[in-house]
C-alpha cells in the first residue's frame, strides 16, 4: 500500500519534471548567429552521442528488464498454483512454515524477524544465492521464486545479528514437480 502511494508520488513527481524540461526546451530556439561553425560542429556530434548512448544501454536495458520474474508469479498467485512460505527470522535460528517445496512452481515467500533486523537469503545446493530479502520486526517482505532445479537449499543470515550470527541457518528441500 504505502508502496503504491510513493510510486504514484514519485509519477507524478517525474511528470511535473518531464513537463517542465519539455516547456523548457520548446521555448529554447539555437540562435544560429551566436554559435561559430565548429561549435556546431561539437553540438551535432554530441547529439550523435547522445543518440548513440541511448542505443548502446537503452536497447540492452529494455532487453533485460523484460524478463524481470515478478508480474508472472504475481498472476500465477491467483491460480492457487503459489507455495507459501512464512519466515520469520530469531537470533539465532529460522522459523520456516515449510520445508518441502517443489520445483517448477512459484514460492512466495512471506519474511518478517521476531527480534532485530536479519538477512533472508536462500542458497541454491551450490551455495549460490538465488534470492534474498531483509527480514524486519513489524514488516513482512515478500520474496518470489520459481525454483528450476530439486535438491537442498539453505537460508543464511546475511546481516550481522550478534553472536552467533554465523549459526543461523535452515534447510529445506525442493522435490521435483509430481
Ligand atoms: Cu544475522
């Protein structure tokens, strides 16, 4: 909710901005007199760079952002085809509320903290983290994820809570589609 209310803030923010750079630029005409040919000559090639910026990152960046995950698990969730998890993080333990999931369908999970702030952070059977959240007292954060391979993953703590901070650890397994 409080999320939705500053994404429309932030809209409008950049709106007004986006406005205020278009009337700008309409009321600015070169005046041709005042610029000496080489200087054009810079202006023309900084267009062409601009130009060429936006082809070398803006291309790529459309490109990567549209595989983000989170629109699909997002419809998947109303299928009833979702796995929930509830998280909560403890110095210096995990309470996972399950710990068998399966492979190929969208896990959400739901993390809050019982104490101070920790890292959720799950672990893919190579140790290679595959996602992770800030796990809060009074906030639950949401993390979606499909996992793709079976096997035995793990949750880490990734912020430092104390003492035994390295020992705070949990395991679950993820079994293939039945
Ligand atoms: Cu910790």
């Amino acid at each position: 909710m409080l999320q939705h209310i500053v994404w429309t803030v932030s809209l409008a923010l950049m709106m007004l901005v986006g406005f205020g750079w278009s009337f700008a630029l309409l009321r600015s005409g070169i005046r041709e007199e005042e610029f000496a040919p080489l200087q054009k000559r810079a202006y023309r090639l900084r267009t062409r760079f601009f130009w060429g910026l936006v082809a070398v990152f803006g291309v790529p960046m459309v490109y990567t952002l549209i595989d983000l995950p989170y629109d699909a698990v997002r419809v998947a969730e109303g299928s009833g085809a979702v796995q929930e998890v509830r998280a909560t993080g403890h110095m210096w333990r995990w309470e996972l509320s399950e710990n068998r999931l399966e492979a190929g369908r969208p896990v959400v999970f739901r993390v809050t903290s019982g104490d101070v702030n920790h890292g959720f952070g799950i672990y893919d059977p190579d140790m290679k983290i595959v996602a992770q959240t800030q796990a809060m007292p009074g906030v639950t954060n949401t993390v979606r994820h499909t996992f793709t391979r079976a096997g035995t993953y793990r949750v880490l703590c990734l912020e430092y809570c104390g003492l035994a901070h390295h020992d705070m650890t949990a395991e679950f397994t993820v079994g293939e589609r039945s």
